[in-house]
C-alpha cells in the first residue's frame, strides 16, 4: 500500500514560535495533498488543499498567512505555523492523492500532535 | 445536505457479533468509495475501497455498495475488542473528496 510519512510526530513549543510540518509520500507521487486538524474526540476538519508547484487552496476560516503551505514536490509538502498559539494545538493530520492506481484514493500520514504553552 | 451522511453512534455489538455501518451520500456522480478506521490518537487507515455496485470481501470486512439507492456500508463479521474505533466513509466524485463524520464502534467483550 501506499505510504505517507510525517515529521514531527510530536511537537511542543513556546507560544509565539514557528512550527514546520513535514509531509512526504514515500512510494508514490503525490500531485495533490491535503492538511486537517482534528481537535479530541471531533471530526477532521479539512485546512487546506495543495497541488505541487501551485498555491495551496485554503478552506474558508483557515488563515492562510498563518497555516504556510508549500508543495515543492510530487512528494513532499509542508505545513507551517506561524507564531503559534495555545489555541493551535491540535493534531495536525497530511494526507496524499497520488497518480495512476493511487489518483482515487487519499492515503493519510500518522500525524503531528502540536502543543503550543 | 451534507455529501456524506453518518450515523455518528455510538455502535456498541458483542464480541463475535456483526457490525454495521452505514452511510448515504448526496451527490449521484461519486466515483469511488472508501471506509476509513481511525484508533483514538491515531490518524485514519485505509481499510475498504469499492467502485461499483455490489459486495466486495476482504478478510472480515465486507463493503456493499448500492448507487441507485445512494448508500454505502460496511460489515464487520466475528468483531473483536480491536475493531473498536470511529469508522470514516469518503467518496471522491471524480474531483473533490468528501467525509463523513465518522460512526464510533465499540466491540464489548
């Protein structure tokens, strides 16, 4: 099966601070990828969409100058945040579209766990 | 409407019993279907994929597709303690993927 790797696996920052998430498809080539979050015991909740080489396309409410999104590659795609906040700490979740027999289905990363004090 | 609906549970079943999940969806031109398990704490797994009507088996997993109706479900045969998780149902319709909340299982030995 296809695999989607994440870095960190968990987080702890200052408030304040900068956080990068890392996203990468490790078998195959992902021409889009995909952010949630999810708080404790409640749905994920869709962030963000990226195609590689092109804007991420952000769903309504996300701050996009807070959640940085970059897709430099067919495998890799990050996720940063900007002068986290308490109220960020989440579990920040990737996961991959790929091409040819992976160009229907979303596989997902293990997750970040973010926690900002 | 939603795309996906989901009961969101919870589902409790004995130990060795059936469980059923449902979902129904919206949009009549969705292509593909998949079932999702999420543990608590952990990110979603893939575990069932079905793109035309009917049955389709894997180990104790069963998915059932019906498009005329516009539902989708999935059968869990012999259940087991570690079949307790939230269940996600997705659709891509050919451009966009959909969730739906999820069902909470819990298998009661």
């Amino acid at each position: 099966g296809a695999v989607v790797s994440q870095h960190p696996s968990r987080v702890i920052c200052k408030s304040g601070t900068s956080v990068k998430i890392e996203c990468r498809s490790l078998d195959f080539q992902a021409t889009t990828m995909f952010w949630y979050r999810q708080f404790p015991k409640k749905s994920l909740m869709l962030m963000a969409t990226s195609n590689e080489g092109s804007k991420a396309t952000y769903e309504q409410g996300v701050e996009k100058d807070k959640f940085l999104i970059n897709h430099a590659s067919l495998t890799l795609s990050t996720l940063t945040v900007t002068s986290a906040h308490p109220e960020d700490s989440s579990f920040y979740i990737c996961s991959a579209q790929g091409q040819g027999a992976h160009q229907e289905t979303q596989y997902f990363g293990p997750g970040t766990r973010l926690l900002v004090l | 409407q939603k795309e996906v609906e989901q009961n969101s549970g919870p589902l409790s079943v004995p130990e060795g019993a059936i469980a059923s999940l449902n979902c129904t969806y919206s949009d009549r031109g969705s292509q593909s279907f998949f079932w999702y398990r999420q543990y608590s704490g952990k990110s979603p797994e893939l575990i069932m994929s079905i793109y035309s009507n009917g049955d389709k088996e894997d180990g104790r997993f069963t998915a059932q597709l019906n498009k005329a109706s516009q539902y989708v479900s999935l059968l869990i045969r012999d259940s087991q303690p570690s079949d307790s998780a939230t269940y996600l149902c997705a659709l891509f319709t050919g451009n966009q993927f959909y969730f739906g909340t999820g069902t909470s299982l819990t298998v009661i030995p």
